[in-house]
C-alpha cells in the first residue's frame, strides 16, 4: 500500500500505557455493553447470513486500525459498518471506550501497532499478520501481472491497490460469503470494478479452473495471498491448492500464514477455547504443519512434496526442548 495511506501513530510510554488503561478500566461496563449486543445478534442470526464468522475478526482488527490512525483501510471501514450480523450500536459500544481512551492518552495498544514489530503472542495474529502481507504485496506489486487472494474472506487489499496498476485481481472464496460481500461492498459505495469474483468451495471444487474460467491466466507471473485460511482446511485440500499454486507461472509466488499441529493437539486452556470458539462457529481448525523442531524444515519439506520452494519465512512460538512452535508466516516460490 501506498505511504499516503500508512500512518505509524505513536505507541505511547508508561505514562500514556496508565491512562489508556484507567479510561478503559471505568468504560468497560460500556464494551461489556456492546459485547452482548454484538453476540447476541450473531445468536439470533445462527449461520443464516452465510457470513464467514472467522472473517469478521481479521476485518474488524482492520476497522480499528483505520479508526486508531495506525493503518488507514477506507474499504474495510466502510465494510465493517455494513456487514450483517455487526449491529451498529454492539460495534460502536465494543470500540467506542478504546478509541476514546486512545484520543485521550495516544497510546496505542501492541495488537493494533502498524506495522506490528517484536514476539506475536497467539492473541495477535490476526492482527500482526496485516504487516506481513502488506510487505509481499509491496514487494512483488511491479513485478506480477496477477493477484489472487485466496479466501478472500473480507479482505480489502484489491481495493487499495493504486489506481494506476495495471494488475488484474481476482478474489477466490466460499460461494455464500463471497455472495454477502459482494452485496455489501455495493451498499457500502467501494467500487469494485476492477476485481474479478470467483466463487469456489477448496475442499470440493477445483478453483484453478473457475479461476481461469473467469480470465485468469496461468502463464502469467502472479501472487497469490492465503491468508487466515490453510488452518480451516483439511490436508488433501492444502496440498492440492499448493500443487496447483506450482502449475502456475514460474516467478509466481503464494504467500500464507499457518498453523501447526501444536493448536490442533495442545491441551493448554488457550487453545483448548481456541478449538471449541472456531468449531462453535462451524469452522474448526483442521490443519496443523508438523510441529517437530525445526518446524521451518518441515514447512519446507510439505512445499517441496507440492513442488514449491520455501522462501522468507517468520516462526511463531519457541521451539525448545519442552515447547514447540505453533505458527508461521512464509512465501513460497515457483521455481
């Protein structure tokens, strides 16, 4: 993205940290407030929106960063306010006592930094991963004919792209979210012109000739994003999406965050609530890259079975005798 549409605020010290966190404290019956509006909408509601619950999260991290000044995202903040199952009055209650702490203080709390830097504890991954792929997408932007976005969920990266690229986008996803999304980004006013939509299910369809089908070019050097995505799917899925990721263009690049099997099989209370929040929503983490140190090398080893080359490549999590890493953030190569 841009430099105009970045804007790194200030964290703010101890001092900055003590109010933000005294203003918060005395709001919180407010956010509490607001939190029960907002899920008992979703209950009501029930899976009847066809929305991707796990896709609300990403883009509301987003909305806040916008909102905070950290990273300025005016599609998904006129997303977010649209999005059905997020009643207005739940979101601005939820949001309203950490933006005005922030306005009061300028402190900014670490989950919505922009850009993200230091450990990523498990708490802020979807968050701290913006940065992560906002830095692929810069980096390979000039030299790619094509993007991808994998999942798109409510991703909004294709419409922040400079109005003067010559790359063609597409957004691949489940047939219902992407169906709300669409009729979302009209009601919100983002034009959407210059995004091609490609509805596919990855564990039942092949996607590659939809997406072809719909213009796409597999001879093309192209960048492919999956984000928040690989750990919802079961292996055979993962590995057929990556073998087809490796019959595009030479030069073609995917880059993607994951799981290991750490959170799929760890009984610690965090992921334990992890499993049972994202089964509730009927979409349980399937996939885990084997957690065996070093995890790196077995993230290469599964590339290198689908025909791809690891490239950069981030660790989440400690990998010592007792404890093993549980995530990533990697690219990976068409070579």
């Amino acid at each position: 993205m841009n430099e105009n549409d970045q804007k790194l605020a200030s964290a703010g010290g101890p001092v900055e940290a003590t109010v933000f966190y005294i203003f918060s404290a005395l709001l919180f019956p407010v956010t509490l407030t607001g939190y029960v509006i907002w899920i008992s909408k979703g209950i009501l509601m029930g899976n009847t929106s066809g929305v991707s619950r796990t896709a609300q999260g990403p883009l509301f991290a987003r909305w806040l960063q916008h909102n905070l000044g950290t990273r300025r995202d005016e599609p998904a903040n006129r997303l977010m306010m649209v999005l059905p199952g997020v009643p207005p009055l739940g979101l601005r209650l939820v949001a309203g006592p950490l933006l005005l702490a922030h306005r009061v203080s300028g402190y900014v709390p670490k989950a919505f930094r922009y850009p993200f830097e230091g450990d990523i504890p498990m708490q802020y991954e979807a968050s701290a991963r913006q940065t992560f792929f906002d830095i692929v997408v810069d980096r390979y932007l000039a030299d790619i004919a094509q993007l991808v976005i994998l999942g798109a969920g409510f991703d909004t990266r294709a419409f922040r792209l400079p109005k003067d690229t010559s790359v063609r986008s597409f957004e691949v996803d489940a047939p219902k979210t992407q169906a709300i999304k669409c009729a979302m980004l009209g009601k919100a006013g983002i034009d959407s012109a210059g995004v091609t939509f490609v509805a596919a299910d990855f564990e039942k369809e092949d996607w590659l000739i939809r997406l072809v089908d719909a213009g796409f070019d597999t001879g093309k050097p192209t960048l492919f994003l999956w984000e928040g995505v690989i750990m919802y799917l079961d292996r055979e899925a993962v590995e057929a999406t990556l073998r087809k990721i490796a019959g595009t263009a030479k030069g073609s690049v995917v880059a993607f965050d994951y799981f290991t099997t750490e959170p799929l099989e760890s009984q610690t209370l965090y992921w334990r609530y992890a499993r049972a929040t994202t089964k509730a929503a009927g979409e349980p983490l399937k996939f885990g890259v084997d957690s065996t140190p070093p995890s790196r090398e077995r993230l290469a080893e599964l590339l290198r079975s689908c025909s791809l080359s690891l490239g950069e490549q981030r660790t989440l999590g400690q990998e010592t005798k007792r404890k093993r890493a549980w995530g990533g953030f990697a690219t990976a190569i068409v070579k």
